[in-house]
C-alpha cells in the first residue's frame, strides 16, 4: 500500500492518530508527520505496521468498502449511524488532556479521541467571512442569539470526552457561552470542508451534531460548490444547494437567507 493509499484509506476508516500510536508503538509525533505529509518516505516497515492497522479496523468496520472518503452527501450511512472508530467505542484522552495539548497545535476531541486539524485554505477562510457577514446581520435581529467562529471550544455533549471547534455557529442560550468555552449544542451549526476533512465533517461530527441535538447543519463543499442542509429537528433528508442559491436558515423560519451567489462572486477568481 502506498503513502497515499495509506492516508486514504486512514480517513475512510475514521481512525485517529493516536489509535496507530497505541496499536503499533510507533511514536505519536512520527505518526502525525507521516499522515501530515511532512515524512514523504518512511520506513517500509513502519508502513507495514500502519498498514496492519488498517486491515485490523477494516476487519471490524462493517462499513468497509463503502467509499466513504469520495461521497457526498451519505445520507444511508447517517440514518444508520457509523460506528465512530475501527477500535474501541470511546478513547483514552479527556477534556483534561485536550486543555494539556500546546497551544499551537489544532485539535478536535471527539469521544476521548484527539483528532489534528490542518490549517485552512484561504478559500476556506473567504467563505467563512462571508457567511459571517451575512449571518451577522440576520442575528442582530434576535438579541437572544449570538455569532461564533472558529476557533471556539464547545463542549458538545456536555461530558470530558468531546470538546469541538466548529467553523462557524449560533448559540440561542446564553446560559450555554461561558468564559472558557460553549457549553451544550448550538442550534446552528456551518462546516467548511477542506480536502483533508471530508469525512471529519461529513461522517464523524456530522452524527455528533445530529445526537447532540443541533438543530440544523450545513456543510459547505468549495470544491463542487454545493451546500447540503440537514435540519435535524424535522427529520428530513438534507437538502441540495448550490452556489447559484440563496438558502434560508430553517430554524430562523425563513426570516434569516445567506446567498451564495455573492460568495461565488468573492471567491470566483480563487476557485
């Protein structure tokens, strides 16, 4: 199996680094260099033991074979739940250990998990913008709500297990936003995706939100330009956008839209 065969097939499994840490041996900095693409020829051997990793999840994920990390949207695989990982049902690490990690590296944790997080592209921020910009207006019109970027700590499941950093989000409760981080879900959730975390946004937290009790979830693909809108409270299927569109906020009950035809036009020259 090649390097990129192995990071591949690594993010169509849903394994964290530290899981090929603790199976092989190998030190966790080594592993993070490898997925990263800083150490573009690591040992055949090393790889051999990552690879056994892979054929050890594959064997227990009855997921397997789907190709998971190429399809969009994955509304069977959501309505059945994926098992979060091919190891064991939650990790090692806390919020505690989350609060240890230096402050300049990015991460996630989910379900006692710590997942890294690659720096965005420039599209990624633009779009983050404006999405701001327009979000930012329609909630001035509800004093009981407020606008968040990332980063921002929120302690989804209200438990020392999962702490995430959604792209963007709106919180209805201020009893939820404290010093140090949101407490609970919010009720408006958006994720940029990035060619690293497809199946980070579409898979893992998109059913961490949707169990959580997040309201509604877009997630927003810059590379086909679509948009796909899952309002969890009404049960449906997600619904389709493209960049052509101007999408209402269902939870706002129409009253708040964001047009992606401005967006396309900001990013245009980029895409």
């Amino acid at each position: 199996m090649t390097l990129k065969e192995l990071i591949i097939n690594k993010e169509s499994l849903l394994l964290p680094e530290e899981e090929f840490a603790r199976q092989t041996g190998i030190p966790l900095q080594t592993i993070l260099d490898i997925f990263s693409g800083i150490q573009k020829t690591p040992d055949p051997k090393t790889l051999q033991k990552l690879e056994a990793v892979l054929d050890n999840a594959a064997a227990k994920c009855s997921l397997c074979g789907s190709d998971l990390q190429h399809t969009f949207p994955l509304p069977a695989a959501v309505r059945e739940g994926i098992p979060a990982y091919g190891g064991p049902a939650r990790g090692p690490y806390t919020t505690e250990d989350y609060y240890a990690l230096p402050d300049d590296r990015r991460a996630e944790l989910i379900d006692g998990y710590i997942f890294d997080m690659s720096a965005p592209q420039p599209i990624h921020q633009m779009i983050l913008v404006q999405l701001g910009l327009q979000l930012a207006s329609c909630v001035e019109k509800h004093p009981a709500c407020e606008l968040f970027i990332a980063p921002c700590d929120v302690r989804l499941d209200m438990d020392q297990w999962t702490i995430l950093q959604p792209d963007l989000f709106i919180v209805c409760d201020s009893r939820q936003i404290t010093k140090k981080r949101i407490e609970g879900a919010p009720g408006f959730v958006v994720e940029v995706l990035s060619p690293s975390g497809r199946v980070h946004d579409l898979i893992r937290k998109l059913n961490k939100y949707r169990l959580a009790g997040v309201r509604e979830y877009w997630v927003v693909d810059p590379h086909n330009l679509e948009i796909l809108v899952y309002h969890f409270e009404a049960g449906t299927y997600p619904v389709k956008y493209t960049f052509s569109d101007t999408i209402p906020v269902r939870i706002s009950e129409g009253a708040c839209r964001v047009d992606y035809h401005r967006i396309r036009q900001k990013i245009q020259p980029y895409i």
